[in-house]
C-alpha cells in the first residue's frame, strides 16, 4: 500500500468518526431513546459486525485459544470493554445529548494533555518544556471554546463540559491500558471481545437491545447506519489498515481531522456557529494536538 493510500485511510477514518458523532446529535431529535441505550445497541451491534471481521482476519481462532491458555487474561479484557469502551462511548453521548458533538469532540481532543499529566504523576516527572505547552496550549483552548472569550458566561453547557473531559479522561485510559492486549490479540478480536463486554455490563440498567427494532425508524435509520456501520465497523477498518503504513506521530497527525469535520458537520448540517474566539479555542486545541507529534517526527523531541 501506497503512503498516499495510508494517509486516506486514516482521513476517511477520522471523518466517519466525526460524522458518527454529529449522527447521534441528529438521531437525538428523531428518537426518545437515551444515551445510555443507544450506547448498548451500538455496542451490541457492532460487536457482532467485529466478530465477523476477527473471523475474516484469522484472528477469532487464534483469540480463542489465547483465552483458553489463560483464561484469566477475560479480566483485563472486562476491564477494558467496561472503562475503555462502554463508558468511552457512554460518555460520548452523553455529551453530545447535553450539548453537540462539534463541542464534545473538541472537547474530547484534550486527551493526549491529560496523558501528559498522567505519565508526570505516575513517573514523578516534570513535563518537557513542549510537553507542559501542550497542557497549557489544550486548557487554554477549551476555555476559549466553553466561554468564547468571556469568563462571566459559558458558550457550551456545563453539563457537555464535564461529560466531554470525562469521554477524554476515560479516552486516554483506553490509549494506554490495552496496549499489552493489542500484543496479544487480533485488533477485531479485541474489539468483538471488549464490546460484547461493555454492552453486557449495560444488561442491569436497560434490555433496550431486546427492542431494537423500535431504533430503526424513518427517522433515524440513516444514523444508525452512520453510527454503527461507517462510525464503528468502517472507520476502526480502515484506520487500522493504515496504521500499517504510518508512524505513530503519522497516524497521530492525521487524526486531527475529527474534531475539524466535526465542527465543519456542525457548521453545515445544524448551522452552528461559533464565534472567534470559539474558533481561536478549536485552533489551539488542534495545536496542542498537533504540535507535538509533528516536533517528534521531525526529529525535535
């Protein structure tokens, strides 16, 4: 595969994330479902779509057998599936439903600040002078995104606000505690598997999965096809075949383009605008992303 073909995939990828996200808005107009259900059938759904692809990939049989060589390895996958995926996307929603996604994904994209803060914690280390500008860069973003400009007011609700920093707080989990099950398990597999779990764990608080049909409407059919088949299946496919190609800082640049199409989705489906000092904060947030992967790649950290 071709670096051009890499660099699509993982555009095509990011964009369908975003548009999964601006989907959900829309499907909260049409639908009486809650968050918390359309987090359950999504996973539910899209647990069996990866189970095929495991099985197209070889990467079933193999999963399986790791399972069953140490079967205690099911903990750290149900720890996985619960924190850092259904409440990954739990979270999403949430904050899409209290406020949109544009802010929400924007939001979210603060996660690579928050792993620096981690990994300071954990190690008992200051940032580097680019890492501790990251932090600074991100907050100072999302100030400017949630007050646009003005400290007595806030342009996003509350309520998107820490239900956007608790997707990214549980998003940076998700970045850094399967990497030791990436080693050890097919992508799909792990997906199928994680999934599966964190639709289950969702059994006690709703069964909505037994009344799926009541999702698809006329109304609504279209986003959940945008939500579970482009959103999920197709963007996890095709970021991970392009991942192949690319660096880490590659594929970590290219993936900015969520938060961009997001807001660009916001812009042209719900005409939401944002004033300047909102677009200095989506910019900065960028940045923040940006900015370091782009200063390792080129060989500056």
């Amino acid at each position: 595969m071709s670096h051009l073909s890499a660099v699509l995939l993982v555009l095509l990828a990011g964009t369908m994330w975003a548009a999964s996200g601006t989907a959900a808005q829309h499907f909260y107009t049409q639908s009486e479902h809650i968050p918390l259900e359309l987090t359950q059938v999504r996973l539910f759904l899209s647990s069996g779509l990866f189970f095929l692809l495991a099985w197209w990939s070889g990467g079933l049989r193999r999963g399986v057998r790791s399972l069953r060589k140490n079967p205690r390895l099911l903990l750290q996958l149900a720890i996985h599936g619960i924190v850092g995926i259904m409440i990954v996307q739990f979270t999403y929603f949430m904050g899409i439903a209290e406020g949109d996604a544009a802010a929400t994904t924007v939001i979210g994209y603060t996660s690579p600040a928050m792993m620096i803060l981690y990994f300071s914690v954990r190690y008992r280390r200051l940032p580097s002078a680019v890492e501790a500008g990251t932090v600074i860069v991100a907050v100072a973003g999302v100030f400017l995104l949630v007050t646009g400009g003005d400290i007595g007011r806030l342009s996003v609700p509350m309520a998107c606000i820490v239900w956007s920093l608790l997707s990214g707080v549980t998003f940076t989990f998700a970045m850094i505690y399967p990497l030791h099950l990436l080693r050890l398990f097919d992508r799909f597999f792990l997906l199928a598997v994680c999934m599966l779990i964190g639709a289950v764990s969702l059994l006690p608080m709703t069964q909505v999965i037994t009344e799926v049909g009541s999702f698809f409407t006329a109304g609504t059919w279209l986003d959940l096809f945008v939500i579970i088949g482009l959103g999920t299946v197709v963007a996890f496919f095709a970021f991970n075949l392009g991942l192949r190609w690319l660096s880490p800082e590659e594929t970590a640049i290219t993936a900015t383009i969520e938060p961009v199409a997001s807001v660009i989705f916001a812009w042209m489906i719900f005409d939401t605008h944002f004033v300047v000092m909102q677009i200095v904060g989506i910019v900065l947030v960028l940045a923040a992303i940006l900015a370091p992967n782009v200063l390792r790649k080129w060989g500056h950290t």
